[in-house]
C-alpha cells in the first residue's frame, strides 16, 4: 500500500519539477503542505518560480487555480465575493469571489491592509467563507500559497503573528544554478511550459491522499521527541513566545506527510528535524538582540534547539 501511494505522489512531484525547474525541495514542500491539508508561505524576491510553483501544482492535479495581487485598496469583498441584488428575482444572490479555487496563490500577501490580510483566517483555517450570516464551503482540495518580498517593507503591512500561525510551512525559493537556469531560458523559447503540463492526479486522489496521511503512524516517542523541541523554544531566553500547541500539531502533521511521499507508513526523528525550521520558525516572537531580526538568524536558532533536543532511538 504504502509503495502504491509513493509512485502516485512521485508521479504528482515530477510533473511539478518538469517547469519548477531545481527546486525540487521547495516543490517537495509545497506537495507536504498539500497533502497536510494546509497553506505555505514563500518569501522571495520576485521571478524566482513562485507563481510558476502554485500554478504547475494546480495543472498536475486537475485543480482550479487563481492569483490574487495583493493591493493597498484590495478589500474583503474581492477575495470571498459579496451578495448582488438580482432585479428580476429581487433578492440578493451570492456571487462568488476568486477565493473559490483549489490552489490559490496570494501574491505580495504584505502589501495589502491587515483588514482584507483577515479574510482569508476563515479560509485557511476552516475551508469555508462566511458572507451576510451564510457560510459557503470551499473547494476540495484547497491550499493557499502565499508569496512575499522579504527585502521591500515600504508601504507593507506585516503579517501578524494569527495570520503567520495559519501557513503549515515557510519555505525560500532561492536562484537556480546555472545550468538549471540554462535549461529555463531553453524552454522557455517557444512558450510557457506549465501551459503544457497535463494533470497525473485528480483533485479526488488528493482527497484520499490527504486521508492517508491522518493514518501514517506516529509512536509515543515521536510526539515525545516534537514536544523536547516545543518546549526549548519556551524555554529559550532569546524567545519571548516559543512554539504554540498548534505548532506541535503541525510539526506532526507535516512529518506525517512526509513519511507518505517517502514511501513509509510511520515517521522518524528524521522526518521532524528536517521539517522543524520551516514549520516552527515562523511561529516565534525573539526578543534582545534578534527582537525583528533576520530569518536567517531565528531558523538558525531554531535549528539550534533542535539539535539540543533529546532524539529518541
């Protein structure tokens, strides 16, 4: 069972990695928060792929997807839709926003005020849209990419800490090598690539993977070596807030999913190292000297901790 799930996410990640050209890692990640049933934050400067990435996930798995510009004067409304008043019935209908997709690409996220940043909570946390008192759920399945530019802060609005809990994962592009940049100007000649890519899996065997994933099994000391790592970010004294029970649940969750594209039916303290500094290091508040500082300087300190943490044999 377990070797039949593997070839059929194989199959989903190198479809993707026939656009998404050497970055096979980062589209590794996008496939762990897919199949956790949650939402990844990528921070770039702009043409690295990261629109690229959201919509070659889209086309492999037969889904719908929508780009979202992030604006200053983007509200609510264009996200979720609103209700329209009909003449001829005379009552208000519900006309349904671009949020209705299954992979939405929320580009330059911090660009837009923490008003309209706030409709898509509900969203991403609960797979529905609640307009005029009436709930509407989302298609399955749904993620939400979210893009912004680590190195523009002028008019941005940044992401609060409720909002930054709600991404699974926080992932870098980063620049291809040369050679692999070589082969995208290549195929880029004669048109867009991703245009061309045919869908492996439906939007129904995400569904059933995503199942799969909730039954991949994790051993007491598994939960024991996330909570060793959980409780030395709140025991850190370079942290004023360390990792959230809800953190710990994603750390879980993800390492689950990654067990599956693996090809196993349990997780390893592999899985959990390799996945705490892009699950966790979004999720702290520092203080002192890296109170607001670099990225690089708070994972580096989460994955201090995880390497300070008992591992279990």
């Amino acid at each position: 069972m377990a070797t039949e799930l593997q070839s059929r996410v194989a199959l989903l990640e190198s479809n993707v990695c026939q656009v998404v050209r050497g970055k096979r890692e980062v589209v590794r990640m996008c496939l762990v928060a897919l199949l956790s049933n949650e939402h990844i934050l990528l921070e770039d400067v702009p043409g690295v792929g990261k629109t690229l990435a959201g919509k070659a996930l889209a086309r492999s798995v037969h889904g719908k997807f929508c780009r979202l510009q992030f604006t200053p004067d983007l509200l609510p409304s264009d996200i979720v839709g609103s209700s329209v008043y009909n003449n001829q019935s005379g009552e208000f209908a519900f006309d349904r926003g671009p949020i209705f997709a299954n992979i939405i690409l929320a580009d330059e996220i911090n660009r837009t005020p923490p008003r309209t940043q706030s409709a898509l909570l509900e969203a991403m946390s609960e797979g529905q849209v609640s307009v005029d008192g009436k709930t509407y759920a989302l298609p399955l399945p749904f993620m939400v990419i979210a893009t912004q530019n680590p190195f523009e802060f002028e008019g941005t609005y940044p992401l609060p800490e409720s909002q930054m809990d709600r991404f699974l994962l926080r992932m870098s592009m980063g620049y291809p090598c040369r050679e692999e940049e070589l082969q995208i100007l290549s195929s880029h000649r004669e048109g867009e690539p991703v245009d061309l890519l045919e869908p492996v899996l439906s939007t129904e065997e995400i569904a059933s993977l995503q199942q799969e994933v909730r039954r991949v099994r994790v051993e007491p000391a598994i939960y024991g070596y996330v909570l060793n790592i959980v409780e030395e970010t709140r025991k850190c004294e370079d942290l004023h807030v360390g990792v959230s029970t809800r953190g710990a649940l994603s750390l879980t969750r993800a390492a689950q999913a990654l067990a599956l594209i693996e090809g196993r039916e349990y997780v390893v303290p592999d899985d959990v190292k390799l996945l705490s500094v892009p699950v966790l290091a979004h999720r702290v508040i520092t203080k002192g000297y890296l109170h607001g500082g670099h990225r690089d300087a708070v994972e580096a300190l989460v994955s201090r901790l995880t390497d300070e943490s008992e591992v279990p044999d």
